[in-house]
C-alpha cells in the first residue's frame, strides 16, 4: 500500500511538474458517443490518478467489513493460542483444573481445537471425572469430524488407563469396523487382550498384530510367550492340540525356556514324561533355566539313574548352581541314595538357602528318623516362606527306605 502511494504521488508531482515547466504540455481530445472531452496531456493524467484513487478507496472500503472480521478472528486465534499455551504449562505443573479450565475457553478458535479438548479429557480423567472426559472428547469429535478415528483411540487408551475394559472394546471395535488393520488399534487391542489375561483372543489376534501393529518386538514376544504358556496350561491331556499350538509358534520362539517348561509340563500332563524329559535336555544344552533345572530335578522319569547322570553331568560344568544341586538332591531321593542326597541339599542350602531346598532338607531328615533336624529345616523354610515366593513347585514324596539304606 505504501509503495502504491508513493508511485501516485511521484506520478503526481511529476505531471503538476510537467505542466508547467514546458512550453507545450501536449493536447489530449477524448470523443465517446458524441461527448467531446479536450485537455492538456498533465491534466488528463491528474484525471486518471484521481480516478484510480476513487476506485482503490472504493474498493478499501468495501473490504473493510472482512478485513475487521479476519482482524478480529486472528486477535482471537491469537488469545486462544495463549491460553492454550497457558493451560499445558498449568498441567505440566499439576494444576489440573486450571489447566483443563484454560484449554477449553476459547478452544473453538483456537488453531488446534482438537489438541486442546483431547489435552482437557486428559486432565478430565486424572481428576477422576469420567463423563466431563466423555463430554470433551465428544467436542473434539464434533470440532474435526475427519479426526473420529483418532478421538476413539485416545477415548480407547484413557478407558484401558481406567480399567473401563468394555468401553474400550467398544471403542476399538468402532475403529476396526472402518480400518481392520490399523496399527495403534491393533497394538490397543492387545494391550486390552492382555490386561484381562484373555489368552485365546491374544494368541489369535497376534498374527494381524506382527504384521500390521506398531507394536516393539519385544513386547510383542512377551504377549506371544504369555498367550501361549498359559493356553498350553489348559491343554490337558490332549496332545494333538498342543502339537497344533506349538507348530502355531514362530521359530524364534520355540527356544524360549518360558514356552519350553510350559510345553514340557503339558507333555507331562499328557503322560509323556520322556518327550518332556528331551525337551528339557535339549533347551538347557543351549539356554540354562533355573525353572527348567526345577522341573528337570522333579520329573517322575523311568529310569532314575540314568536322570541321576545327566544331572551330574551338568553339575561339571554349573557346580555352584544352587538349582541343579537341589535337583541333584531330588533325583538320589528316587534312586534311594540318602547319603548322597543330602550332600546335595545341605550344599545347595550354602551357596543360596531356598524354602523348597528346607523342605526337601527336612522330608530327608524326617525320613531317616531324625525329628528335630526335620523340624529345624522346616522351621526354617517355612520362616522364609513367609517372606518369600518360593521358585519351585513342592517336592516330591519320599519313598519309604527298603532295607539298609545307602549312605
């Protein structure tokens, strides 16, 4: 605009200029339907300067109401932004309800409406107020109509925050029935799987999950692993079906020691103590489990010297391992060898003293008569029970001593 004014008024000056400093300012005669207009070239240029001014403020003003409308809309914005800004310091800070108060005044003119009443559903729901949460969200939805899917989603996450789990299945499924793929639905819905330990939905969903989801693999591993362990723990005596599920199992996985003890309990579980017992072997020739060396220690095998050998064995190269000492111990219990076996636990008991190897302790002693360390051992592992969760299920019923027994 400033340049526009000073190019008329240069225009201007030069033209009053031109007229009276030359002899011969020229002749201008303009004929339009019988209209005969004659003039000096500098006044016909006055003329038209005048009249380009006449229509430029013509125009001015007849822009003006929009331009004191957008003016106003930008002030506003502006303010809205500020409060805006205001109000995310307020609830970083922890002030919850001043910040919820200042997201939403004036959130509708603001640049990010959307961000502001999803920031207050936010706030809503950490001061425990689920339906002014709902009523946001709902806002957020009527402000950007294109943003449905992202406002069911933050609605899904805040319902799983606040144990509504059917709400949020609801929500989700609203997403899935427009996009059945969707990443942070799926990764949503997992979460939501998991949380109510539904294992069967899990495990289905979990293909879709690995393939679409944007879910970290080693979250995704771990939903695998508990889907998986705790539906094989369902599978009794039905071995065709764990058979399915373990080839349902990506490679990877089949060697986590964690599907492995599961596996090798439903094995035993369906009688097959002996396909237990290899799978066993197998996992801990490659990955030591301390679970695995438990189970190992308590399978009911046919033959308990040969489990007695491969558990020394193994001794050779984890003597100090306090596990497969008490496993050791157990498997001289079925072969009878007393003696032997309390080597092993009393030698467990020093490097790591467990309320499983107590009690094993104290069935030992107990069995061969001697009450009062019986009851010491006891005493003891029952003291740490108390205490502790023990990593191992009960010990296995001694067998009554035939004849003489070993030392």
């Amino acid at each position: 605009m400033k340049t526009g004014f000073t190019i008329i008024v240069a225009l201007l000056i030069g033209a009053i200029a031109a007229h009276l400093a030359l002899p011969d300012n020229g002749y201008a005669l303009i004929n339009f339907r019988g209209y005969i207009i004659e003039t000096s070239v500098p006044v016909l240029v006055l003329l038209l300067i005048l009249a380009y001014l006449a229509v430029r403020s013509v125009i001015y003003i007849w822009q003006a109401p929009r331009r004191l409308g957008e003016a106003w809309a930008r002030g506003r914005a502006r303010q809205a932004g500020k409060k805006a800004t205001q109000g995310y310091i307020a609830l970083a800070e922890g002030r919850l309800a001043q910040g919820e108060r200042l997201l939403t005044r004036g959130a509708r003119h603001s640049e990010t409406p959307l961000l502001n009443y999803l920031a207050a559903a936010r706030a809503a729901q950490m001061q425990g107020d689920r339906q002014r949460r709902d009523a946001w969200l709902n806002m957020a939805c009527e402000q950007e109509p294109a943003a449905t899917d992202a406002v069911l989603l933050t609605q899904a996450e805040l319902q799983l925050e606040d144990g509504q789990y059917a709400e949020a299945l609801a929500s989700l499924n609203r997403v899935r029935e427009r996009q059945p793929g969707h990443a942070q639905a799926l990764r949503l819905l997992g979460d939501l799987h998991q949380r109510r330990k539904e294992w069967q939905p899990l495990a289905e969903l979990l293909p879709l999950i690995r393939r679409h989801g944007n879910v970290p693999p080693e979250l995704l591993d771990e939903w695998s692993v508990a889907a998986w362990t705790n539906i094989m723990a369902t599978l009794h005596n039905d071995r065709s079906a764990l058979e399915r599920l373990w080839d349902d199992i990506p490679r990877h996985l089949r060697r986590e020691p964690r599907l492995t003890l599961a596996r090798a309990r439903a094995l035993i579980a369906c009688n097959a103590v002996d396909d237990a017992e290899l799978e066993i072997r197998r996992t801990l020739d490659r990955d030591w489990s301390e679970a695995l060396v438990n189970l190992y220690g308590e399978l009911p095998v046919a033959d308990p010297a040969a489990h007695l050998k491969r558990i020394e064995a193994w001794l050779k190269a984890h003597p100090e391992d306090p596990a497969l000492l008490l496993a050791a111990g157990r498997a001289c219990v079925r072969h009878q060898l007393w003696g032997k076996a309390r080597s092993y636990f009393e030698a467990s008991l020093a490097i790591r003293a467990a309320p499983e190897t107590w009690r094993a302790l104290g069935q030992l002693m107990a069995q061969l008569g001697e009450t009062q360390s019986a009851s010491r051992a006891f005493e003891r592992g029952l003291s740490m029970a108390t205490t502790a969760t023990p990593t191992a299920t009960a010990a296995p019923a001694l067998p009554a001593p035939a004849g003489r027994i070993a030392i």
